[in-house]
C-alpha cells in the first residue's frame, strides 16, 4: 500500500529550522496537490491557506537564514517533494532586492513572514511588448500566488525599508522554478 506522504526533507534535521513546521507544511500541501491538483487556482488558494498558518509566527526560520546578502536576494531549498511535484523555499530581501521580470510555468505561492513583499504582473500587448499591472504589497502574514492559467509573467522583491523574509511553495522542483527572464520588449533575456 502506498504511503500518503513521503517526507524526505532534502535539509538534515536540525540544521534548517523547526523540522516539525516544515513537515505539517509539507503534508498539508502534499493532500492539497492530491485533491485539487487538477485546478490550479483552487490549489493555489488552498496551499495559501496552510501557508498562511506556517509564516504567522516566523519562529520556526532559524536565524542564520533570514539575513540577506549583500549581492541580491537569497533564496535556499526547504523542502522538495520526492515526486518533484512541489517544493519549497524562504527567500530573504534586502532593501531594493527584486527578482528579475520573469515566469514559473509552474503554480507559485508565496507567504510573507517578515516585512513586505512587492509582486507587480507584466501583461503582453499585441506587439508583444510587457505593461506592468498594479504594485501588489502583501505584509507579513498575508500570501500571494500566480499560476500559468492566469498569467505568470511577474517580478518580486521587498518593500520598504527593512528586510523582508517569504516563504515560497512552487508546483515544481526548486531548481527549475525560475524559466524565462524578459525584458521590458518581451523578448526573452535567459531561459
Ligand atoms: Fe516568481
């Protein structure tokens, strides 16, 4: 008989925050993924729920992993799904840090642990060039997502004037999340 869950924490025990809370998240998106994975909106607002639970106290995140880098955002690997089905990672802001314009193919849902978090969509207009939509602020405890059905051309970052931390559930492996990046023409800058 199959087993329900397959916990395989990629990150020894111990060495990346509470493992208990990763676990419960990692169960509770694996029954999402399971029940309402043929529709990705109702997923996406499913898994916002139990995310949502999981960055209302950030004290499971180790204090190691919420410091940002100098350089760009930080971005690291909390949990994959053994089946590759899903995956998740805490990204850490410095002030100004943003992703670059870019698309998942894949569902994605981000859940703010500390700080704030700016996403903005690009639309493409009919010379293919990108218009960016409304700044979307999401504060701590709040979740955001997109998903390929309803357009997933986006950039992130912080906002304001202190670190933001945000942890991130993607509908695929963590490695192959990031796939196209754009420019503001709509051409493609790296895949
Ligand atoms: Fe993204």
């Amino acid at each position: 008989m199959m087993q329900p869950y397959q916990i395989a924490p990629v990150v020894p025990a111990g060495r990346r925050g509470d493992r208990s809370t990763i676990t419960a998240l990692a169960r509770g998106i694996t029954d999402c993924v399971t029940d309402h994975g043929s529709n990705e909106a109702i997923l996406c607002a499913r898994v916002a729920r139990i995310l949502a639970e999981a960055v209302d106290d950030s004290g499971w995140l180790p204090r190691d992993l919420m410091r940002p880098a100098a350089a760009s955002y930080r971005r690291e690997l909390l949990y994959e799904a053994p089946d590759g089905s899903f995956s998740v990672g805490c990204f850490v802001w410095g002030i100004g840090q943003q992703t670059p314009i870019h698309d998942h193919r894949c569902w994605g849902v981000i859940g703010v642990a500390v700080g704030a978090i700016q996403s903005v969509s690009y639309f493409p207009t009919a010379s293919g060039a990108l218009v960016p939509g409304a700044v979307d602020v999401t504060s701590a405890g709040g979740c955001a997502w997109v998903h390929p059905e309803g357009g997933d051309i986006h950039r992130v970052g912080g906002s304001g004037d202190e670190t933001a931390v945000s942890i991130h559930v993607y509908g695929a492996r963590f490695a192959r999340v990031c796939r196209n990046r754009y420019r503001l023409d709509g051409t493609v800058e790296s895949r």
